[in-house]
C-alpha cells in the first residue's frame, strides 16, 4: 500500500462522523504522493523544486501516475504549486480506485430513509495495515492526519488543533519540507474559504438592506 492509499482508509475508518473537506483531502493525497516518490528515489527536492528521478521506479498505478506528472524541464515544480495542481479533484480519483479494488463498498442502512446506504470499508490486509500504521504513530501519516482534522474519537478538539499546528516529527529533511508545505497550502485553503464565506455573508446583508 501507499501512503495516500492509507490516509484515505484512515480517514474514512477513523473519521467517518466527521469527514475532512475534499479539498484538504486532496491536498493531503497529493503531499502523500510526493512523499511516496522521494522515498522511492523516483524524485529528489532540490530547495523546495521537485526534481524528478528516472533512477527510481514505483509499483502502483497512481503514483506512476503521480510520477508521470512531475514537470521534467528546469527551472521544475515548486512543491506548493504541485500539490494544488496534482490534488485537483485527487480524493475522489483515490475514492474510485478503492472502489474498484473492493475496498470500500455500499452498503444497504435500514435507518437510512427510502432504503439508503452508507459506504463501509471492508475487511481487507490493506485496511488492517494502514490501521497498524495510524495506531503505531507513524510520523508521516500521523502528521498528514493532523492536518487536516482527522483523529481517534476519544481526542478533544483542543488535542487535535495543537497537533496540527505542531512541527513534523521526521528525519528526512525532505519529507518534512513536503510535510510543512502540505499544513501550508491547507491552512490557505481555510482562509480562503472563510473569506468567502464572510464575503457572502455580506452580499447577503445588503441584498436584504436593499
């Protein structure tokens, strides 16, 4: 399994009542990818670029796909610019690809109205690995998780800021950099949201006034 495949099982097991905005998501999944990728020598940083590695190779489709995206001609891809380009859209390219590998399905609610159903995980090695790699701390998808919101139900909101705005706690210098980076452009991607939503909110008073 990959790392954006286990933050999606994560947060799908660990935060079902409360899932994260899409966007955040699909930033996170993109940090995850690029992670994926240093680690399997198939990219480098070089500052905060990304340098791609022909030397390196990965076997899953997504990140060869990820892989395949990486802006080859210098002066190369700032890691920000990459997340916000790559995650376009990338939680529910994830969503599918679960989907199709059976490891999410629907299932029927009978306290769902009209018949509805919910989607559920399904008991699979890959879910019950990427539990032992929340459960265990790990720092990368720890921090990933951190970001944006996802958290065990029993820890207090307050916990949960504080993590989130803490440091990574990694060696690679490059991870961490990716790390950093991924907080960053979701921290953004709050404010901006809530400078739209006071924006409307204004329009709003004033088409009422008027």
């Amino acid at each position: 399994m990959t790392t954006p495949r286990d933050l999606l099982i994560t947060t799908l097991e660990v935060a079902s009542s409360r899932l994260p905005e899409q966007g955040d998501l699909s930033l996170a999944l993109a940090g995850g990818e690029l992670i994926d990728l240093l680690n399997a020598r198939a990219a480098g940083l070089d500052g905060d670029r990304i340098v791609p590695d022909e030397s390196g190779a990965v076997d899953d489709r997504l990140l060869n796909e990820a892989s395949a995206a990486l802006v080859r001609q210098a002066p190369y891809e700032p890691v920000e610019d990459w997340l916000w380009r790559r995650g376009r859209g990338l939680a529910a390219v994830y969503l599918m690809a679960l989907k199709s590998e059976g490891q999410i399905t629907r299932r029927r609610s009978r306290w769902a109205p009209f018949g509805g159903s919910r989607t559920v995980l399904t008991d699979t090695p890959a879910r019950r690995s990427a539990r032992e790699r929340w459960e265990s701390k790990e720092p990368v998808l720890g921090s990933l998780g951190a970001t944006i919101r996802i958290r065990e139900p029993e820890h207090p909101q307050g916990q949960e800021d504080q993590q989130a705005d803490s440091p990574p706690d990694v060696a690679d210098e490059a991870v961490e950099s990716v790390l950093a980076a991924v907080h960053n452009a979701v921290r953004d991607l709050e404010a901006e949201r809530q400078r739209r939503s006071i924006e409307d909110a204004a329009f709003d008073n004033i088409w009422r006034g008027y």
